[in-house]
C-alpha cells in the first residue's frame, strides 16, 4: 500500500477528552500550532462537517474530515482517548481512535482517496489494538509510519 503524504501530522496520546466539540477544540489548537491555519476555523468546519453525519467509521474509530481554505496540502491528527467518546457511528460503539484529516478545498478527489485509505489502514484489528496500547506520541507516531502514513 502506498504512503499517505500529509503537509504535516501530529499525534496526541490518551487525551482525557470528553465530548466530540471539546475533541474538535484540541484538534484544532494541535493543527494551528503546527501550520498556522485558524484554529476558530478548522474547530468550525469540523463541526458542521460532523453535523451532516458521523464521521465514526465503527470499531472505535472516527476519521472526522474537512477541505478547508487556506490549507496547501492534507494535514493529519491522530488522538487516542483515555475514555471512549459518542460519535454515533454505525456500529454504536464510542471512539477511542480519532484521525482528523484536513485537505486544501479543491482537492475533492483527494479527499475522497485520502479517507478511503485511511479507513482501510484503521480498518486493521491489530492496527487497532497497536494504536490502543500505545502510551506515548512517539509510539503513535511509529504505528504510523509502519502503515505508510508519514
């Protein structure tokens, strides 16, 4: 499988977040301290990107996305949580497993590829379980790499 190129990724480990806005605020701080795009912004697009539909993919997973102005290339933030968070995925099961993805507004079709794979990469039980078990960045960050994500 191809690597995923994204502009910039980050990780965050076992947040103690508890809500989908407060997941989407720390998103947001995360991503606008590595790329300079709007923090109020990329919080917003999340958000009403959420409200059309859940972003949750199932098995705990949720890979919330947006194309948004201002950003030149796809920008990623994997997040574990301490606790689970409702996401009204399919499955009913809360997440635990969050990767933001944003991507320049025009690049539709990129988009589109970019949250294909990574709902496949995700899809994987003991990528899963590796993301889970992980209790540094770093880690996360390693489990990443090895799924051609960089």
């Amino acid at each position: 499988m191809p690597a995923l190129e994204l502009m910039h990724f980050s990780a965050l480990c076992r947040e103690p977040l508890h809500s989908q806005k407060r997941l989407f605020e720390r998103a947001a701080e995360e991503i606008e301290g590595h790329t300079g795009l709007s923090g109020e912004t990329i919080y917003r697009e999340l958000l009403a990107r959420e409200k059309l539909g859940s972003t949750g993919v199932g098995e705990g997973v949720a890979i919330p996305h947006s194309r948004i102005a201002g950003c030149e290339s796809p920008v990623g933030c994997l997040m574990t949580l301490s606790e689970p968070v409702d996401f009204a995925a399919i499955d009913g099961v809360g997440v635990d497993i969050v990767f933001v993805l944003l991507v320049p507004e025009a690049a539709t079709q990129q988009h589109l590829d970019l949250l294909a794979a990574l709902a496949t990469r995700f899809s994987d039980a003991a990528t899963r379980e590796r993301l889970r078990n992980a209790t540094t960045a770093a880690e996360l960050e390693a489990c990443l790499a090895d799924i051609g994500v960089a």
